[in-house]
C-alpha cells in the first residue's frame, strides 16, 4: 500500500493514520512504513515511487490538481487500485474540467469528495463502511449527528444504521480543519498535540492511541494545549504588530510572514481586512509558500474571491482558504 498524505496539517497526517490504522493494519495485523507515505508541501510536484500491480494506492487531503492527477495516472497505469478522498472544491471543480482522456482514467478511480467536510473526518467515514459501499463511496448517505459525534449510514429503504461513535481527536482535526469551531477543546488539543514527538501517520502508536484514547489521555493532551496557546498569541501579537499590506492579482492583502499558525494568527487583522496573506521560505524546496484567507469577520467577506488568483498560481483549497507556491515573491506594493 502507498499513502499520499499533506504533510504540514493535522488534516493530512491524521487522514493517513486513519487508512493506515484502520484499512491496512485491520487487514494485516501489520504495519507500514514510512517510505509508503508519500508527503506533499503544495510545492508544485510530487515525488511518484515505484508501484507494483495490484497494489492499493490512497491519496487523502490532497486536491485535484496536476501534481495529483500525475500520481493517478502512474498509479493506474500500473494497475493499481486508487482511492482518492478530498474535501477541496478545487477537487469537485477540476474533475469536471477534465478532458475526455483524463476523465477516463479518473473513472478507474475510487472517489470520495465532499465540501465541508475535513478529510479525517472522511476517511473515517470510509472506513467504516462496508466493502460493498467502499466501491462507491460518494453515493452511500450518511449523517453526522450530535456535534459529529456519531455516525449514522442511511439505506436506500431509509434504514439507519446503528450510531457510531467518532472518535473526538478526529472530531476536533474535523472542527478546525473546515472552520466549524463549534466545540471548546478544539484548539486545545491541536496546540497539545505539537508536544508529542512523533505523529507521522507510520507511528501507530501514538494514532491508534488518538482513535481509542481514554478521556483522561485527551484531557491531558487538552491541559498542555492551552498553556501553549497563551505562548503562541504572545508571539503572534508581536509579529501583527509587523504585518504589512501588499498586492496579489490585484487584491489588496495583510501579510505576515509566518510559519505556523492560521487565520486566528491574524486577530483582530481579521475585522479590519477581508483578504490575509500568511507566507514563508522554504529553503528546501527553494518556494515561497502561500496561504491566503477570507476573513469571515469581515463585513461583507462573501464577495471576495481567493480561488481563481490560487488557481493562476497551481495551487488549490477551499473558498476561504487556500495555497500556492512560486519559485519568486508576487507580492507588488501598489494596485497593477
């Protein structure tokens, strides 16, 4: 089995555990490793290893894109069995844009897409269902309920399942990752989790721990969580202090130049502009990588677009939050 995986957010490690976990581990009683992880940055390319016939092959939170699709195609080629989950509407949008060929080898191809979402959540959801569901994913109903809390698959006949419970790490990648911020330990336990030393998706140990921890382990993980968001918003204050305003495509930006963090890094940034630039280096790849907002605590935010100035880039992502990277800055100090 290959795993393709985003390496730099919880959404991305935590997809890959959960097929890890709970589709070759399940099935082996073994373990991968970490040579069939296949990390992505958004970088523009990716690395494409050697596939044998037949072999399974997973891409989770990763969009539709060219870099994607090359994987696909070479997975397919080699007569592998692909499955594809992603919660990008990039994904939704550019499946659609295909032409006849590429459309015809994505038809060989497992998907599971849908907006709103995180694909934790979704790779989840697909492991729970049947074999004979597993074949079509996207057609199988199902209902989150309870805050997401619990699963529920819907039959054709209307028939529900018996509820099952979702585990609440998952829960919490899922609230962060598509904006919900609809429950309290969220942040907690995200900023927690940076303290663990290894949560690559080939530690089973730690991620088989996530999905079946005892709520006095998540309690824990929580406690620290919160001390170090208290350390982060110092910083991040320091750092709003020294953002600046510049243009991409034309729009006018807030910029900081950080590498960890997200919209809230921006505080109160968010009310008094509609579009935020998070950038950074990275002097491996020799990019700079993007990340940009809509702030939804701007009055009148829905009349922004950030996806077509992501999309003339490469990159891809959701409405109000996506990337790209270049080889030089595009930054521009003035409107053209």
């Amino acid at each position: 089995m290959k795993i393709f995986y985003h390496v730099e957010d919880d959404d991305g490690r935590c997809s890959a555990a959960v097929i890890h976990s709970c589709i070759y581990n399940n099935k082996t009683a073994d373990v991968l490793n970490e040579e069939d992880f296949i990390p992505y940055k958004y970088e523009g390319s990716i690395h494409i290893p050697e596939f044998t016939e037949g072999e399974e092959v997973f891409i989770v939170d990763l969009a539709l894109e060219s870099y994607t699709f090359s994987a696909i195609k070479a997975a397919i080629e080699k007569g592998c069995k692909v499955t594809h989950i992603d919660h990008h509407i990039t994904s939704i949008e550019n499946l659609k844009n295909m032409n006849d060929e590429d459309k015809a080898i994505m038809k060989q191809v497992t998907k599971f897409y849908r907006d709103g979402i995180s694909a934790s959540m979704l790779a989840w959801i697909f492991t729970s269902m049947t074999p004979e569901q597993q074949k079509q994913p996207s057609k199988v109903r199902f209902n989150l309920r309870d805050n997401r809390k619990r699963l529920i698959f819907i039959e054709d006949d209307g028939t529900k399942s018996l509820p099952r419970v979702i585990p609440d790490p998952i829960r919490y990648i899922d609230d962060n990752d598509v904006w919900r911020r609809e429950i309290d330990e969220t942040y907690p336990f995200l900023y927690g989790i940076k303290l663990e030393d290894d949560i690559n998706p080939w530690n089973l140990t730690f991620w088989n721990d996530m999905f079946y921890a005892a709520d006095a382990q998540i309690y824990n993980i929580t406690a620290r969580g919160k001390q170090l968001i208290k350390f982060q918003a110092n910083l991040h204050k320091k750092q709003q202090d020294i953002a600046f305003e510049a243009y991409i495509d034309g729009q006018k930006y807030i910029c900081m130049n950080l590498y960890n963090g997200n919209k809230a890094a921006f505080g109160d940034l968010s009310k008094e502009y509609p579009l935020l630039c998070k950038f950074y280096y990275m002097g491996d790849a020799h990019k700079w990588k993007y990340t940009l907002y809509i702030s939804e605590d701007y009055e009148g935010w829905e009349n922004y677009d950030i996806i077509s100035t992501v999309k003339k880039y490469g990159g891809g992502g959701h409405k109000c939050a996506a990337g790209f990277c270049t080889d030089e800055l595009v930054f521009t100090f003035d409107e053209k």
